[in-house]
C-alpha cells in the first residue's frame, strides 16, 4: 500500500469521523437537512419540532404521513415501531397526516401542525372498539333506559326489565311509557307505582290518591309524590302516607318541584307563562311570560337551571331562578341536548352539535355532520359524545374534534351509555334481526 494511498484513506476517514460528529451534533439538537427541490442555500439545515402522542388505550404503533415511525435501534435486522405513550422526534414543521393504529379498535386519524423548535402535543386520544354489537333481547323499535346502578334495563314499549348480569326478564303490567329509574336505588316508578325486580318489591301509591289523578313525579329527596288531577296540583308524603294540595284553578301544562318551590307552565286562554310557586307562602314569587302557541315540557336534568322544552317549536327554555340576572335564554332549533354542567350545555340542530356557555351566552360550533342527529349522549369520564343517526352510531373527541363512525346498520334508537364501564346500550335493527344490543366503546 503506497504512501499517498494512506494519506487519501486517512484524511478520509477525518473527513467521515468530522461530518458525522457534525451530522449526529446537528440532530440531537433537532436539526434536519432540507432535502426539498429546488435547493435554498439559506435554508440547508432546518430546526425540526416534536410530537407527544398518548392513547386511551395506549400501544397503538404511530404514523406519520403514512410511515409508521420506528425506534433507533442497533439491531439493524429488528425494527421496532413507536407505539403510545412516546414522542415523535426530528419531525420537520409544517403539516402532517397523524394516524394510529391499535389492533382491535378503530384507526385514529388527523391533520397536526408542527412548528420549529417547539412540542406540538396530541395526547389523551380516545380511541374505540371495533367490534360486532352483542344482542341482548329481541324486541320492537323503542327506548331503552339504564339504571342509576347500571345493572338493569328497562324497554318502556313492552313494560320489561332485563337483568343485565343474566338476562332475566320481568314483565311489568300496568306501566306507562312515563317510567324512569330511581336515581336512589334499583326500582322503576311508573303511574303513580314503584316496582321492584319481583313483585313483592312493589309499592301502589296511586290507590292512595286515585284514579284521576296523572302526570305524576317523585321527588326522591323530599319523599313527596306529586300529581296532577284535573286543575290542580299535589302531593302525597310517602312517610305518613297523607295528601297535601299545593296549587289549584289553572290549567296546568307542565310542572316540576325542587325543594322548597313548585315551577310550572300554566294557560289562562290568553297567555301562556313560566311560575315560580313557594310551598311556603303559596305564592307566585316569579313570573316569565312564553310563546302562546307551544308544548311544553320540563325535563329533570339534575342540573341547576331548569330545562323546559316546546316539543312544537323544538325550542328549548333554560332557567336559572336563583340568578334573575341571567334571565329566560331560549335556543331555537334544537333536537337533542346533553348537559356537561351547570353552565355548559351541548345541543344538535339536525346537521350540527353546538356548545352553549350560559356565563358568556356564547354558542361555538363543534362539529357538522352528513346526517340527520338524533340523539346525544356524554361521557364526562371520557370527555367524548356519543351521537347517533337513523342507522348510525357515532363517537366525537371533542377535544380533539374527530369524529369516529363506531357502528352502522338498517335502524337505530334509544341508544343509552353506561359512562363507568364505556358499554352502550340500544334498539338496533340488523337485516332479519332487531332488539337491544350491547356494545363496549373502549
């Protein structure tokens, strides 16, 4: 080997050790070569940006602009992949198509914005089960409402309860389309009746006051029935079992008490108004005039300000009594709600799903879709909302504002969830098939 060999070889070898302390130097500070064509000199090295990615659940293997994002590794005959929780370094800035990938559940897919030398952070993803919905009971198109505890179903049209654990079955006769759950244990009111999983559970209170009495509402913290009964309002105490008449000569179209006050919608022929009614004094404290043609109804969503809905107008009335500031807000055009709290309502219109501040009165657009909204259901533990269609199950992350079609079939209706367990509940038909399905969100 000559000489002048050596020399080349050596100084080639300076050259290899120097470019490549420089190259590795210039990524661990996040400095990539811009390799885009036509060349700009001024722009040869460029600082990159990071992306934090997490799931729910996490291991979904991450893509970037439809290459999954590999570990260093060095084994160059093993590639490992990164899967969430991690970070995605070196990325250059500008846009670029985020996708995860977990096996078994949905694919999760968005555009993100990178920019030079800063973290663009994408975390607490939500992503769901793609799974076949299990059927739990052949039934007919109808609701279907899940207990406060979350074991047992109960479909208004055919008066039965399902046991969840077992699929045991009750018929109930007599019940009305009016039942819901207790929210203080595991029995069903109906009609002025409460009705446990078996018979002897049963307690007929409607024999106490009688049969012309309807429109009936528990307040489980007061132990008081109330009934209407013709052009009058009352109660009955559960503990002695003794009649009280709160309010007569109106015509009544809806009413709901809390505590110490009786609020409803009455009609003189004339107008139509809003009351605020003490049991103390017996009398009207507050007075709100509405629309003369409407029909009301309030709707008990344990939330501080009353929610009171004109099913012909589809307008909704939200009322804070307690604040006279805030005043009678009324939101048009509205099919379906959910409340995330005592100030923050989200409500659909038939194409779009909106978020009310009643503090700044403010309504933002969260999302419009291709299809009719029928239904909207929060999950406060997941932070996403469920939405469905005629024939479609619906997921939107609202924090990240993706939407993600979990399920579709001929027919849906009455889907109900259960937020602990991330399980969804609802009438579904499927080719030959219809009745209440199961099926787990996450």
């Amino acid at each position: 080997m000559s000489k002048k060999f050596r020399d080349s070889l050596f100084y080639f070898f300076v050259f290899v050790f120097v470019f490549g302390t420089l190259a590795m130097s210039f990524y661990a500070s996040g400095y990539k070569l811009n390799t885009s064509w036509p060349p700009k000199f001024n722009r040869l090295l460029i600082k990159t940006g990071m992306i934090a990615v997490d799931t729910i659940p996490r291991g979904a293997v991450v893509y970037l602009d439809d290459e999954p994002q590999s570990n260093l590794s060095w084994n160059p005959l093993k590639t490992e992949y990164l899967t969430t929780a991690t970070k995605v370094k070196n990325v250059l800035p500008g846009e670029h198509d985020l996708r995860l990938e977990l096996e078994g559940y949905w694919p999760f897919q968005k555009k993100i914005y990178v920019s030079s030398g800063q973290t663009t952070f994408s975390e607490d993803i939500n992503l769901f089960r793609n799974n076949t919905p299990l059927l739990l009971a052949t039934s007919d198109n109808t609701e279907v409402q899940l207990s406060a505890n979350r074991k047992y179903l109960y479909i208004p049209a055919e008066n039965k309860i399902i046991t969840l654990k077992n699929g045991q079955e009750r018929i109930i006769s007599g019940a009305s389309a009016k039942s819901f759950w207790l929210k203080n244990s595991d029995k069903l009111f109906s009609s002025g009746n409460i009705y446990g999983l078996t018979a002897a559970e049963d307690a007929n209170y409607s024999k106490l006051i009688g049969a012309a009495t309807d429109n009936w509402f528990l307040d489980e913290d007061q132990d008081r029935l109330y009934y209407q009964g013709g052009d009058a309002i009352g109660y009955l105490n559960l503990k002695n079992k003794t009649s009280v008449l709160v309010i007569s000569g109106r015509n009544f179209n809806t009413y709901e008490p809390r505590g110490d006050y009786l609020f409803f919608v009455s009609s003189d022929g004339t107008k139509i108004s809003l009351n605020q009614y003490s049991l103390a004094t017996q009398k009207i404290e507050q007075e709100l005039n509405l629309p003369n043609v409407g029909n009301y109804k309030f709707y008990y969503d344990e939330v501080k300000p009353l929610t009171l809905y004109d099913n012909l107008n589809k307008t909704l009335y939200i009322w804070d009594p307690s604040s006279a500031k805030n005043g009678l807000k009324t939101v048009q055009d509205v099919i379906s709600w959910q409340w995330l709290d005592d100030n923050n309502l989200l409500y659909s219109n038939t194409w779009e799903i909106y978020r009310l501040n009643l503090e700044t009165g403010k309504s933002d657009l969260l999302t419009r879709v291709g299809e009719e909204i029928t239904k909207l259901i929060w999950n406060s533990e997941g932070n996403y909302l469920v939405f469905s269609s005629a024939n479609s199950l619906n997921v939107l992350d609202i924090k990240m504002n993706t939407i993600t079609k979990i399920y579709q079939t001929n027919k849906i209706s009455g889907a109900v969830l259960d937020a602990k367990d991330n399980i969804l509940y609802f009438w579904a038909q499927t080719g030959t098939e219809s009745g209440i399905f199961k099926m787990i969100l996450q």
